[in-house]
C-alpha cells in the first residue's frame, strides 16, 4: 500500500506538498499519543498533527461529539445563528480572563494568523506588523511572508509592512551571548529595527 499511496501522491498532488525523508513515512493509523505506518511500526507523535490532536489521535470523547454533531447539523453559513457555535463562544467567554469575551472562529490557524493580522491594522490604525525569525505563520500569501522558514516561502517577500526580529531565545542566542551579561541585546534589537524600518506605529 505504501508504494501505491506514494505514487498517487506524487501524480495528483501539487509539489509543493513536501513530504520528510528520502522514503517518507506513509501514516495508516493514530491512537492517543501514537501513530502506526504501513508497515506495522510505531512512532511517538511529538508533532500532534500540527499541533491539532492535543488530546491524542481518535480521542473516543471527540470521536463521539463529531458523531453526533455530524448527525443534527453538519455546516451552515455564519450568516445565521446556530446552537454549537454560539454554545462555544459562551464557554470561551466564561474561561478567559478580563474583557475577553468576544470570539471570531476560524478553521485553520492560517485563517487565524490572517485574521488577527486584519484585526491588529484595523484596530490600531498602523501598518506595521512585527513578526518572529523562526516562526511558521501559515500557507496564505500574508503568512507566508510572515513565515521566517526559507523552506515555506515560495516566493519573495510582497508584503513590506511585514518585518522579522530575533527571538528572546537565551538556549540559541542568535548573538552568541548569555544572560544577563547579553545586556537584553534581542530586545535593543527589537528597539533598532523600529526605530530604522518602521515609522514607530505598530499594529502588532
């Protein structure tokens, strides 16, 4: 089977669609913490899916509300109001601190990233958006550019309000210095690339 499903793969699916190893896993199968290959062997998920099964692989409880929300109601516009939906948003609400009672949902975390980006520039008025070296922020055009993996960025930057600092990383310290004789140089970093690319007006 793993040979089939690699050969479909490679003809139906865009390149881009990378896979890890010279003979990259073929994943048949997930319970809990751990996933099975074609071939029988185990493997212990420190990536949970893209971080997406943090209750572990074929979680019955999930299971079971994905079942019975599939047999009421599958998917309808946010054009109108709906049971789960609105359910949901009340919970969040009742267990996140302050004023943080509002909530927007998206289905995926490029969604999210897109989303808060638009929600940083319309809120404060400002362009600018400060984002991590290291991180990775999705597949659209705008998280793309937000990305700081060569390997995730097709194409060059297009979105110049976009800058990228170093992280407070003390364990890699990009400037191969210690804490506290580094004197914070990752935040006076921070401080120089404001001050030099941007007009001093960040969204985020």
């Amino acid at each position: 089977m793993s040979n089939e499903l690699e050969s479909m793969q490679k003809e139906h699916l865009f390149p881009c669609v990378a896979t890890y190893y010279e003979k990259p896993l073929t994943l048949v199968r997930g319970k809990g913490m751990y996933l099975t290959d074609s071939q029988g062997a185990e493997y212990l998920d420190f990536f949970g899916g893209i971080l997406t099964v943090s209750v572990g692989h074929c979680n019955e409880t999930v299971t079971q509300a994905v079942v019975e929300q599939n047999q009421t109601l599958q998917h309808v516009s946010t054009l109108y109001i709906n049971e789960p939906q609105a359910r949901l948003a009340k919970k969040l609400a009742e267990v996140t601190p302050g004023t943080l009672t509002k909530s927007f949902f998206t289905s995926s975390g490029t969604e999210a990233n897109e989303t808060a980006v638009l929600f940083a520039r319309l809120a404060t008025g400002h362009s600018d958006i400060l984002a991590l070296r290291h991180a990775y922020s999705g597949r659209s055009e705008v998280t793309m550019n937000l990305t700081a993996h060569s390997s995730w960025r097709p194409m060059s930057s297009s979105v110049a309000y976009i800058k990228h600092v170093h992280n407070p990383y003390c364990y890699r310290c990009a400037f191969g210095l210690s804490y506290p004789d580094c004197d914070l140089r990752c935040a006076r970093d921070i401080e120089e690339l404001i001050q030099t690319t941007t007009n001093g007006q960040i969204a985020a």
